[in-house]
C-alpha cells in the first residue's frame, strides 16, 4: 500500500508545482484556461490562492511531501491527520471556486481528487490495522 500512497503523493506535488507555476505566471495565457468556467489563472490569481502572503500551493506541496515520506516508513497513523486536514482545505478551496469565483482549476480538482484518494485509503489502512487482529500461529 505504500507505494499507492507514494505515487498518490507524487501525484499532488505535480499538481500543486503546476498550480503555484500558474500563481507566478505575468504573460500570456494559462495552459488549462480552456473556457469561462475552467480557468487556472483566475483561480491562482485570487485572493483566496494566499495564506499569510504564501501561495496554497507551497502548503500543498509539502503537505503530499511529508504524506509521501510518512507513507514510505508506513506510518499510516500520522498520514491520516494530514489527509484529513488537506482533505477539508481542498473542500473548502472547492466550494470557493464553485460559489465564490465561479471558475475552476483543473490542477485543484486533481489535488482534490489525489487527497480524497489519499485520505480513503490511509482510513482504510487505520481501520483495518484497528479491527482484524493478527492470526495466531500454530
């Protein structure tokens, strides 16, 4: 399971780098601005793409990096935390581009997708490791 959770993570720092390329990009047009409703640039240029002057996305990025390297040492118990965590964030990022802004972004519905992914499979680990019990050897 490790290396689902590794790729899985590998997977949200693609699209968190390219949604912070997006904040920093000044000329031309966003590479995923494929109509009014779907528009990176928009959506990074917002106030809402900041916390404290730093882009959501460098939060992003090393939220699935220390959820990569704590799946690769298998502890699923302190992924979970930083699932659900990200998992509320993304949640409420999402609710902002679908009643605030009005546009969405496609590297923020593939982080959403990769979190919610994330967050299910650490869950499952965690119950798993709580309700069946190791078999006694014979």
């Amino acid at each position: 399971m490790r290396y689902v959770l590794v790729l899985l993570a590998t997977v949200g720092i693609v699209a968190s780098a390219l949604a912070l390329r997006e904040h920093y990009r000044t000329e031309g047009d966003s590479p995923c601005s494929i109509n009014e409703r779907w528009d990176c640039g928009i959506v990074n240029h917002s106030p809402y793409a900041v916390i404290w002057g730093i882009p959501i996305a460098v939060f992003g990025i090393a939220a699935y990096l220390l959820m990569g390297v704590l799946a690769w040492r298998r502890d699923y118990c302190y992924v979970l935390p930083v699932a659900f965590v990200g998992l509320a964030y993304s949640l409420y990022l999402a609710h902002i581009e679908a009643h605030v802004l009005g546009v969405w972004c496609v590297y923020c519905v593939i982080s959403l997708g990769t979190i919610s992914l994330i967050t299910m499979l650490t869950l499952g680990i965690a119950l798993a490791n709580r309700f069946v019990k190791p078999s006694a050897s014979i």
